[in-house]
C-alpha cells in the first residue's frame, strides 16, 4: 500500500513541477515584453519626441526572440503629438526582421512599412512655427480632396498649399496659391516652409510613397528597407520645441 501510494504522488510531483517551471516561463515572458516595449517606446520618443504604444509579435515566444536576437515583427504606433517639429503627426509602422544594437554595434531593420496621417490642425501649427512673421494670418485651414490642396488664412490673406515628397524622404507644402490685401505678409511662406521642413526626418529612413488629402488632413503610405539603428552612443536625441 505505502508504494501504491509513493506511486500515485509522482505523477502529482510531477505535474507540480511543470506547473510552476510553466508559471515562471509566462512571468519571464510578460516581464521581458513589458521591459522591451518600454525600451523600444523610449527610443521612439528620443527620436521623434513623442510616446507611443509598442507591440512585439506574439509569436515565437518573445524569450525566443531574445535569444535569437532577431524579432520578426515590432508594430510602432505614435501618439499624434509631433513627429520632431511637425505638429498633429500620427504614425504606424510595421517593422520586420529587427536585429536591435548589442555590445555598442549597431542594429537593423529589414523592410519597415507605415502610414502617416497629418491632421489640419498639425499642419496648421507647423506652418504658423515655421512662418513666423506671416503666419499670424494663417488662422484658418481648410482641406480641399478634390483638387488634393489645403487653404489656411482669413480675410486678409490666405495661401494654399499641396503636400509634397521632399528629397529627405518626409512630406513637404508646395505654395500653389496666394490671395488677399495682406498678400505682401506672406509672401515669404515657400522659402520658410522649405527651410523649416527639409530639416526634418522620418525615423528608419522611411519615405513617403504615396500622398493624399482628405478632409482631415493629409494621409502617406511610408517605407524603407535596410535601416539601420544607431548604437546606444550613437544616439542623438530630438530636443522638443
């Protein structure tokens, strides 16, 4: 009978024992999704100044990716805020086969896909930042899909604008139009636009392939392929204005 009974407790023993080896593996596992997230949203922010969400690919178990270190998919989402010095910028990006920086080298993304939307509101905000004298005027904006233009101004002036590929691989204003007795304030807007956006970028080298606008804003379908991410003493981060 007592080895009867020693019989039945191994298979209990046993089943215990998975249990908690199973138990500690999915603690490691939130522990490590949880702490590369953050780090992933750190390096987001430090590079565009803005937060963001940070998913890593469910599968295989993140405990695996890290061992391999190589991540099939990271999926990136900005909370609208800016992406550097523009304004009401929200972006999603899908990234693939990310290799991350280790022992000071840097790291690399194999082909990066996102869409990019710039509410008017944003863009607004950031002609007005970077048309400082004229862009008082620009109170008002409006979009206009039809002809893929957007109108900012009021009574006393207005200009519009049609968004642009710059050669930087981010979106540009292309002054079309002008109008109203206060033309002469804002006659300077397409040199201070070009000056003020050509000195920003997109993170991962990503490039706007497609443009549109609709009647919130301009949307981009975005891209890159073989980006690569800076070592940790490399880093250069974007300071908010």
């Amino acid at each position: 009978e007592p080895q009867r009974r020693k019989g039945r407790r191994v298979p209990v023993v046993l089943g215990l024992i998975v249990l908690v080896v199973a138990a500690g593996l999915v603690g490691a596992e939130m522990f490590l999704r949880n702490r590369a997230e953050s780090a992933v949203a750190d390096s987001v922010k430090c590079t565009t100044g803005d937060t963001s969400t940070v998913s890593f690919a469910a599968l295989p178990p993140l405990l695996w990716q890290y061992a391999s270190g190589a991540y099939p998919s990271i999926r990136i989402q900005t909370s609208g805020n800016r992406i550097r010095a523009m304004r009401g910028m929200t972006v999603v990006i899908d990234l693939h086969d990310v290799r991350p920086p280790a022992n000071d080298a840097a790291g690399s993304v194999g082909s990066a896909s996102a869409s990019l939307t710039w509410s008017l509101d944003g863009i607004k905000e950031t002609v007005r930042k970077a048309v400082p004298v004229g862009g008082t005027l620009l109170t008002d904006i409006t979009a206009r899909p039809s002809d893929g233009t957007i109108k900012l101004g009021n009574f006393l002036a207005s200009v519009t604008v049609k968004p642009k590929k710059l050669d930087n691989g981010t979106i540009g204003l292309d002054v079309v139009n002008t109008d109203g007795p206060g033309l002469e304030a804002i006659k300077t807007v397409q040199p201070a636009l070009d000056a003020y956006l050509t000195k920003q970028t997109l993170p991962l080298n990503l490039h706007a392939d497609q443009l549109s606008v609709t009647d919130h804003g301009v949307n981009a379908h975005l891209t890159s392929s073989n980006a690569r991410l800076p070592a940790e003493s490399e880093k250069d981060c974007y300071t908010t204005n």
